[in-house]
C-alpha cells in the first residue's frame, strides 16, 4: 500500500527530514518512507515512484508544505500516518545529552523522565520538603527511601497510604539503613547475600543485626526499614506489614526478622497476628521487653545478639565461637577493672552514635536493675534533664535531633562526640566509659581514630588522679567494609580499650563493673 | 513503570538520589545506577510560595 | 475538576493556540490606518503603562522625537513641555495589538510591519527596527530615517507585499532558526531570506527605478531588519491565547526601561511590574557601565513564543555578544524547556539534535523552579540622544512571576 501525507505549513530541515525518513523505514512493515518539502520537484520525483495518484492534498502541496510517502503494510503505514507528527518531534533521534554532559535533572519527574527504568528514591533533603518530595517520587512511580526525619504523623500516614494504593513503600521517615537486593543504602554495612531477611524501624539495630549475620558466615537477603515512626499506634505499621508481606513472597528469604523498639499496642496486636500466619520461621525481638512466652511458631528475642543467633539457627546455622560470650570471662575483666579505680569513681558514660544500640544497652541496664539517665530513656529511666553535659550515669544518644540539627552525624563527623569524651575524662566520678563505633560506605573512614586521641586523654587524666578509666567498646562492621573491621578492633585494642564482639555484650561487661561498683561502695559503708 | 517490592527485592535497583550526595555516590561506587537530582528548595526557599504551589502545581 | 487540572487543561488550550498561529506578513503601512485606537496627539511606547514623569531617558529622548517627527513641536524644548504637561496621550503598544523595538514608540506617520494570523484572524503591528530613534536620539539625522521609511521603504514594501499577496512567517523563522538565528538578536539569516523573496518582486513593481535601489539596498544591508516582522508575529501567536480562563501562560514580556512587565493568559487585561534590570553583557567601544540603560522593549515577545534566549542553543554567534559559551547556550535552551508548557513542533534547534524550543512560559514553574526566563536583548543609553551602545543577556525580576502567583492565586483558588 502506499499512502501520502501532507502537513501543511510545516518547514523542516532536508537533512533532519532524511533521519526522519529512515528511522521510520526502520519500522516493522515499511518498505519505503519519504519526507520531503512539497516543492513541483520533489512532488515528480514521488509521483515518478507511484506515489499521489487521485490525492487532492498532495497535488496542491506547496514548498511551506511537508509530504511523508509512505509504502509497505497497510496496518504498518496506517500506524505511522496516525502518528506522523511524534516522528517528526522526535528531533533526529540522538540520545539526550549524546555527545556533551547533560546538567543533573533539577526534580525527580525529570529523573525519571530521563531513566523511566528507576525503582527507588532515595530522599535526604530538609524535613519541610521531605513529604513533597516523596509524594512526587511515589506519583512517578518509584519506591521511597525516606532518610529525612521531622516529617509530620500526619503526612507520614498520607505518604503510606497512598504508597499502598501503588503498590509502592515508604521506607522512612528517618529511616537510616536498609538493604533492597544486595544494595545498601544509607548507613549500611558491606554484607554478604543470604537467607535471612528483616524488617523493621532501627538504623543501627539493621546494621548491627546484618554485621553479626555476616560475622557467622551467612547473609542477608533484604532489609526493609520502615522508619523509626511505623509501629505507632497512629501509623499502625503500613510499612512493617509491607515489608513482612514482601519477604514472605521472596524466593531468597528463608527467615524474617523483626526488629523493633516497643509497638504501640494496637500495631503491636497487628504485628503479632500477622507474623503468627507467617509461612517461614520468624524472629522477634522488641527491645526492652521481658516478654519470654513463646508465641506459637514466632521466636521471641530481647536483644539483637539473641535476634541473630535465633535466625540463623531457623536458617540452620551455628552461632560461632568468635561471638559467643563466657559470662564468667565478663566477670573476671570487670573485677579487673574496678580493682583499679578511686572509690569516687562510680558512674557510666555511654557515648553513643547509634540510637537503637543506646535504647538496647538501657535495656540491658534495666534488667540488671540499674538507673541511667538518657537524653532518648527506655520507660522506666530518667531523662537526662540537659543532653549536652551527663549527670550521674548516662547513655546518650548523639545522633539524636538536638545533636544533629544542622550538623553531620556523628557516625560521619566525631567533633561532638570527641569533645564529650574530653568532658567526661575531666570528671573524676567518672568509672566506665560505653563507646560503639559504626563502620560502612557513608561513615567516618576512621571511626577509631577519630576518637582515640579524646580516649587516651581521658585514660591518662584518670591516671593523673590516681584512678583507672575503664574504657569498653564494640565495632558494628564487617571485614568487607572500607574501615576493615579486624583494623578497627586492634586499634582499639592498642590503645588499652576493651573490645567486645557485639555491642550487647560490651553492654552486658559494663553492666557486670556496675554491679561491681554498686557492690564496693555497699561495702564500703 | 513501577516495580513491585518484590521484583525490587530479587532484582537490580535503579535509584534516583535527591538530597546528600554521599548516598549516591557509595551506591555508585557499588555499581549501582544512580540519578542525581540538583535539588534546591521550591520557590527558591520561599515557603509560602511553596506552599501556594502546593495546591497549583 | 480540581485546580490543577482545571490549570493543566486551560495551558494546554492556550499551548496550542500558539502551536497553531499561521503568521503572515499582510502589508506594510502607516499605522494611524491599522492600529486600532491610535489617535492624533498619541504616543504609544513600549513595556507597560509609564508616565512621563517615571519614564526612563531613553524612552523620554524617543518621544520628543516622535513630536518633532510628527510635527507637534518645532524643537526638543517644544516638544517636552507639551509631554509633560498631559498633552500628549501615553500608551503601552499592547494595549492597542502592537509592538516596538527598544523605546517603541509609534505615532500616526510611523510606518508599520502588518502580520495577520491566519489561524484565529487577528493582527499585530510592528514598527521598523533602526539603531537611533528608538534608543533615544531625536537628532535630525535620527528623524530623516523614519522620513525614509514614510517616504520611500514603506510605500514600496507595501507594494511588493501586496503584489505577492502575502508573506507567511513560518517558513522564514523554521530555516532562519536552523542557520544560527534565534529571532531576537540575531537576525542575519532571516532578513537575508527575507531580502531575497522580496528583491525580484520590488524590482517588477512598477516603482520608480531609485525607489526600487533605495529599498533594494536597506533590505538587502539591514542586520536587524527581520526584528519587526519577528516581533509582530510573535505579538500575533501570543494574542490568541489571552485570556484563557485559568491559564497560568505568559502572553507578553514587556519593558520601558523603567519597568519590566508581564501579562498572564487567566489574568488578562493585568500587568505584573517590577522594576527594569540591568543587561549583562558587553559595551560598544568608549562607552562604560554608568552609560548603561536599564532593559527596555517588547521585544521579549520573541522569548514570550519560543525564540530569542529559549532558542539561543540554535545561535551560538550570539555568545560573543554575551560573553557565554556554547555550552552555555545548549543549557539555557534546555533549562527554558523546563519552565514551559510544552515544546514546539516547528522552531527546532540542529545544535540540540533538532528538539524544539520551549514554548508557553508557566508562571508556577517560573517561581517552583527558581528559574526565570533568558532574553538576549540590546542595551540602550540611560540618556537621550544617543543611540545603541551594546548588548547582552537579562533576567526578568521574579518578583513579576510571584506578584501574577499571588494574584492567580485570589483569582482562583477557593
């Protein structure tokens, strides 16, 4: 079949009209396409080819006037009549940007315009723009990784909501980890893949749980954060239940993890039932509570070292050796430890950048029966009545609002930590000092070293005093992280720190000096 | 064309980072596809314009 | 429906009442006989209303010319005195569908560029584009050229247009833009085609032979020519877009010198001020900064219909003018498309593999995107009595797009 089309008034360069005509030739079914200015010329030399005959519009084509011929399969030439005016709006068919470096798109409408094939956003601006952001990201089609924090409830809820009417998930806000697929993103840990997956609202609590999983030789195979707000009674866990639902489906997880601070208790009844229906094992662990009833076909832990150890063994896996823990050595250290300080020295300083691995040594503490303040309190502890300067024994959590508000984290940036630590080395009530250090792609390149100046110094002022400074810490990391996590310890190790394998553990040793110290001034009364 | 969490989950991401660049990049460094965005606050910081925008744009 | 689609529907509609304007030259005439409601006594100038008082030096030198051009007073003095006294009616040229280079001014025996659209009917008049009255000289020698054009030029490019029963724009603009011209400042190309269709016809018109050698030589040497008719035609694809009810489209882009202006589409009949901007760019030799007028001209309807800066990618020529890169350019072209409506069928960039210009500049994001719009532009005096002194690139205020924002907003928002 051959068809002509006349576009009147129409003006286009001949060369550009030559790549028009090809690319359109190039189609399945076309075996000849022109396009040309109507000029008498260029009209016989169509008319010559069989083309116009009968056709009024092609007759009276002028020069301002653009004739496409057209010949092959009526369905294929049709198609390309309907849709004369895109071929020629294609401009010639180079890819954007070829040839010269493109400015970075400004929104993520024109991202995506760009790379229709992206899946996920990744959203850190400010939190009075975060939700818009993320509700354009949503309506262009793509998952939402929500770092930015101080997004309201309400449009926390609005954003979830409509994620699910799109089959989509929020992840956030202030969601600092996750793991989607091999890829971590945020804070994260180089980790190898594996069967175990989880899910839940904690930064570091993700990242500490993936370091130790990697650690006993398995892996993960996804971590979906939720951000730190899901299991609220007013979001009531539209991304946790996403998440379980997610993992559930996929081929690669054999275990889900649940990993979480206290629900409220409408999420929490939700949680619960949802996991009891779970097809694979499922590990849960809500830290800080005593719950030890076991659920059904649930598994329940209370600190993430537990979460670890009773995943990989639903995947069938040991616990290894390297992360086992003698509670008889904690002991033996701690009275070490203590046999060394001034009877004034009775308080602990937990420093700490990671705040789910504050919330987990609190728990821990609580169990013992023992009070610290904290500008981030576990129910039941005191809040810390101002963050900046410790008062008796006190975790703090130095990634918390008040600290970052226009700074860097301290996971990236030690300044505030470092000068806290020299706080706390001029105190001489001071006995035990917490330390975590978080390795990963986005962190500090040193986390040690960006603190071991600050902890020698406090080391010797106790030593000036006639006291001993116990300092205890536990590197979340892997070897495959760019810190190296053997290079981190042994720095540590150097510098007269004692380091434990999980963070759980150097809480647990720092509850043992406590109870110690607690002992030694009973006695010395 | 939206993937489903699932397909995410098992297959290849292909992101889009708005805001800190560090999350790009070490994503890059990954091997990972990333789009930066240039983003700067609407109505250049403006927030009553932004929020007029809001309901026009 | 929602604002926002009521919004996105309105532009789309005002969008392809530009996309499917059929300009063409009709006539060339004086303009007390096409100009709706130019009187005697009147002036009409560029950007938006001014009064005497505000008006810029430039703008002021223009008009004492125009009374002495029109014979209302004997000399310059004369000639203020009745201007500021009221006696002289002062009008923007878009209020009466018209439009004029730099100070703009156009009086009952200024000869016109007439574009009719033949799409939707309406027309839109131009004044010729030269280098001294209109930047405010109002010298003798100033003043003869506007005499040639009542005299000579105009009376025979009346003729030959005529004769060929019309000029359509398009054709002109679509090959000038793929030879390095972006219709504002930079129109070699097309005053050279332009040149070209009309020589044989003036030659066979049965005009006097000197008529005919005269106006042959102006069109043939005249590197701005194409500007008036580049301008009307703009000002006759914008038109037919006024007005649309809920359209956040800018239909005009206008400066006195003293004032920059703009008029939305669902705003019709209001005007958008803020104070002019200076031009960045470069100086003609022995003059400095301190010369330097503020922007001035309605020659921003070129930028309004998707030419001058938002086709810059297409002249990179013009960069030495501006002191940019050809990079530079490619960016400004592709940043305009994201504040437009949509993209143009017909005024395609080769330098940007043939994609078109971005046309219908939205208000929303104009001010979402931080980002106004480019227009390349010349720089005049802040004096009268002088003429061109350089050129260069300006940004309109965004306080014009906030202020029409704000106002939509009371308009249409619940």
């Amino acid at each position: 079949m051959r068809k002509t089309i006349v576009k009147q008034n129409r003006y286009f360069d001949s060369v550009f009209l030559m790549l028009v005509a090809r690319r359109i030739a190039a189609q399945p079914g076309i075996r000849d396409a022109s396009a040309v200015l109507g000029t008498a010329a260029n009209r016989k030399v169509l008319a010559a080819m069989g083309y116009g005959a009968g056709d009024e519009a092609f007759a009276g084509a002028g020069p301002n006037d653009l004739v496409l011929a057209l010949e092959g399969e009526p369905a294929a030439v049709d198609a390309v009549a309907a849709e004369a005016d895109s071929w020629l709006a294609r401009g010639s068919g180079a890819p954007e940007g070829a040839g010269s470096a493109l400015p970075e798109p400004r929104t993520v409408a024109e991202a995506v315009a760009r790379r229709p094939d992206a899946s996920v956003a990744i959203i850190s601006v400010p939190g009075q723009h975060a939700a818009r952001e993320a509700r354009a990201a949503l309506r262009a089609g793509l998952h939402v990784f929500l770092f930015s924090s101080n997004v309201s409830a309400e449009d926390e809820l609005a954003l979830k909501t409509e994620a699910a009417g799109r089959g989509l998930i929020v992840m956030g806000p202030d969601c600092g980890t996750a793991f989607l697929g091999g890829a971590g993103l945020g804070f994260a840990n180089a980790v190898r893949r594996g069967p175990i997956g989880i899910v839940g609202p904690t930064g570091t609590g993700m990242q500490e749980f993936a370091s130790l999983v990697h650690q006993a030789g398995s892996g993960l195979s996804s971590g979906i954060g939720t951000g730190s707000r899901d299991l609220s009674d007013a979001i009531g866990g539209l991304s946790t239940l996403a998440g379980i639902e997610a993992l559930e489906a996929d081929p690669a997880t054999q275990v889900l993890t649940v990993l979480a601070k206290p629900p409220g208790a409408g999420a929490e009844a939700r949680l619960r039932k949802r996991l009891d229906r779970c097809a694979k094992p499922v590990v849960l662990c809500l830290l800080g509570t005593e719950d030890r009833a076991v659920g059904g076909r649930v598994r329940l832990a209370s600190t993430i070292d537990e979460a670890a150890r009773l995943a990989l063994e639903a995947a069938g896996q040991g616990w290894p050796r390297s992360l086992a823990c003698d509670p008889g050595e904690l002991r033996a250290a701690a009275v070490a430890e203590v046999g060394r300080m001034r009877p004034e020295q009775r308080h602990i300083r937990g420093l700490f950048s990671g705040g789910t691995l504050c919330y987990q040594a609190q728990a821990i503490f609580r169990r013992a029966g023992l009070a610290v303040r904290s500008n981030a309190p576990l129910p039941g502890m005191a809040e810390l009545p101002d963050p900046h300067r410790s008062l008796g024994s006190t975790f703090v959590d130095l990634g918390a609002e008040i600290f970052v508000d226009g700074r860097p984290h301290p996971m990236i940036d030690a300044t505030l930590r470092r000068k806290r630590l020299d706080q706390e080395g001029e105190d001489p009530e001071v006995a035990v000092v917490l330390l975590d250090f978080i390795l990963g792609a986005i962190a500090s390149p040193d986390p040690v070293g960006d603190l071991l100046g600050a902890a020698r110094g406090a080391q010797r002022a106790a030593r000036r005093r006639g006291g001993h400074l116990c300092l205890a810490a536990s590197v979340c990391g892997t070897d495959q992280d760019t810190q190296g996590l053997q290079t981190q310890v042994r720095a540590l190790a150097e510098a007269g720190v004692l380091v434990f394998p999980t963070a759980a553990q150097a809480a647990a040793f720092c509850q043992e000096a406590m109870l110690l110290l607690a002992e030694r001034k009973e006695a010395d009364r | 064309m939206t993937m489903l969490l699932g397909e995410l989950l098992q297959g290849r991401p292909v992101f889009v980072n708005i805001g800190v660049r560090a999350f790009g990049d070490s994503l890059r460094a990954a091997g990972y596809d990333v789009i930066q965005v240039d983003w700067s606050p609407p109505a250049g910081g403006d927030v009553q314009l932004a929020a007029l925008l809001d309901d026009l744009l | 429906m929602g604002l926002k689609e009521r919004i996105n529907e309105a532009n789309e509609q005002a969008f392809r009442r530009m996309v499917a304007a059929d300009p063409v030259l009709v006539d060339v005439a004086p303009a007390a006989e096409v100009i709706p409601g130019l009187r005697d006594h009147m002036i009409l100038h560029s950007g938006p209303p001014v009064t005497w008082e505000r008006m810029c030096g430039a703008q002021r030198g223009a008009c004492i010319g125009m009374c002495l051009f029109e014979g209302w007073a004997a000399d310059p003095a004369e000639a203020e005195r009745l201007l500021s006294t009221g006696a002289i009616v002062l009008e923007p040229n878009h209020h009466h569908a018209a439009v004029g280079p730099m100070a703009g001014t156009i009086t009952s025996n200024m000869w016109v560029w007439v574009v009719e659209n033949k799409a939707f009917g309406n027309c839109a008049c131009c004044r010729q584009v030269e280098s001294f009255q209109q930047f405010g000289d109002h010298s003798k020698d100033a003043l003869a050229l506007l005499a040639q054009w009542r005299e000579v030029w105009g009376p025979a490019l009346r003729a030959a247009v005529r004769r060929m029963g019309g000029i359509p724009i398009k054709p002109l603009v679509a090959r000038a833009l793929l030879m390095g011209d972006e219709m504002h400042n930079r129109v070699v190309a097309s005053s050279s085609l332009f040149a070209n269709a009309v020589a044989p016809v003036l030659a066979d018109c049965g005009l006097p032979k000197e008529q005919v050698v005269s106006t042959l030589y102006y069109v043939g040497n005249h590197p701005f020519l194409f500007l008036g008719l580049s301008m009307a035609a703009g000002k006759a694809i914008a038109d037919p877009a006024r007005g649309v009810e809920a359209s956040t489209l800018v239909t005009a882009m206008a400066r006195n010198g003293t004032e920059f202006g703009i008029q939305v589409s669902g705003l019709d009949g209001e005007w958008f001020t803020a104070p002019a901007p200076r031009i960045a760019g470069l100086l003609l030799p022995g003059w400095k900064e301190e010369d330097a007028g503020l922007d001035m001209g309605d020659s921003a309807i070129t930028e309004t219909v998707g030419w001058g800066g938002f086709a810059i990618g297409g002249a990179p020529g013009i960069l030495t003018f501006t002191g940019g890169t050809a990079a530079q350019a490619l960016n400004y072209s592709r940043d305009m498309r994201t504040i437009t409506a949509g993209i143009s069928p017909d005024w395609l960039m080769p330098a940007l593999d043939f994609t078109g210009t971005g046309v219908g500049i939205d208000i929303r994001k104009v001010v979402h995107g931080n980002l106004v719009p480019v227009i390349d532009t010349a720089i005049a005096h802040r004096e009268p009595g002088h003429g061109i002194i350089g050129g260069g690139i300006v940004r309109p205020p965004m306080a014009c797009f906030t202020r029409a924002l704000a106002r939509f907003a009371e308009k249409y928002r619940e």
